[in-house]
C-alpha cells in the first residue's frame, strides 16, 4: 500500500513538473522570439542610408521599440474593451473572447503605425538591401507592418 502511494504520488509529481515545464517553454519561446525580431528591427533600421550623419538617427533607430510599446499599449486598452464589450463567463466563452481580443488590437494597432511612422521615419528613405539600396516612403513602412498585422489577424480568426 505504501509502495502504491509513493508511485502515484511520483507520477502525479512528474506530471505536473512536465506541464510546468511546457509552460515555461512555451512562454520563453515567445519572448525569444519577440526579443529576436525586434533586434532585428533595429538591425534593419540601422542600415538605412546615411543613418550615422542624420541628425534623427536616435529617433529612426526607436521606431522599432515604439511599435513594440504601442503594442503594449494596445493590447492593454484591447483586452479592457473586450472585458467590457463579452466577457468570457464559460469555457466555451473564451474563444470568442479571444477572437474579439485580437480584432479590437489590430483595429487600433493599424492607425497607430501609420501615425507613428508618418511622424518619426523621414519621408522617403533608402535601406540597403542585398544588392543595391531600395528607396521606402514612411507610408510604405506603415503598411508593411499593418500586412503583418492582418495576416496575424487573419491566423487567429482562422486557427
């Protein structure tokens, strides 16, 4: 009988250890991964033409992390509204919950990166590329990252 106990109180431990441990992964994955894609934001900020002689430099090279903490930002004032507007009462609740959650986000994520990059990325700019430089307007910017945005819409309304 003690030898039951002490294997079910094992499994049970390792059990749980495991899912802990996937949480943990999982988290740690995703920060991974945002820390990487925003280095490398400021990566490719960097490369644009002239960048160390232009007197905006410092405020170019914070256009990365200006998204990133508007995101923030959003996702906050999102998940507010979304509390307000449905809240999830059931389990079955929270897919719903979540699906309105990332609409509302993109909704105002999308005006707040055409405001910012009209405001602090030059008008026109080149970036090196592979090759040769590619001339991007600020409005050019703004809508690649708000593409970005709607395909993670579209994936989370879809999945």
């Amino acid at each position: 009988n003690y030898l039951k106990s002490l294997i079910i109180n094992l499994v049970v431990s390792d059990l749980v250890g495991e899912n802990a441990g996937n949480m943990g992964g999982v988290a740690s994955d995703f920060f991974g991964s945002w820390i990487e894609s925003t280095c490398a934001a400021i990566y490719i900020t960097s490369q644009i033409e002239n960048f160390t002689s232009n007197p905006n430099a410092w405020t170019i090279l914070c256009f990365p992390l200006l998204i990133l903490s508007s995101g923030i930002l959003t996702s906050v004032i999102a998940a507010s509204i979304s509390i307000y507007i449905d809240p999830a009462k059931r389990p079955r609740d929270v897919d719903l919950a979540l699906r309105t959650l990332i609409l509302i986000s993109s909704m105002l994520m999308v005006p707040i990166i055409l405001i910012i990059s009209l405001t602090i990325l030059p008008n026109t700019f080149l970036i090196d590329g592979i090759v040769d430089y590619h001339k991007v307007s600020a409005y050019q910017a703004a809508v690649c990252i708000s593409l970005g945005i709607f395909g993670t819409l579209v994936h989370g309304l879809t999945s």
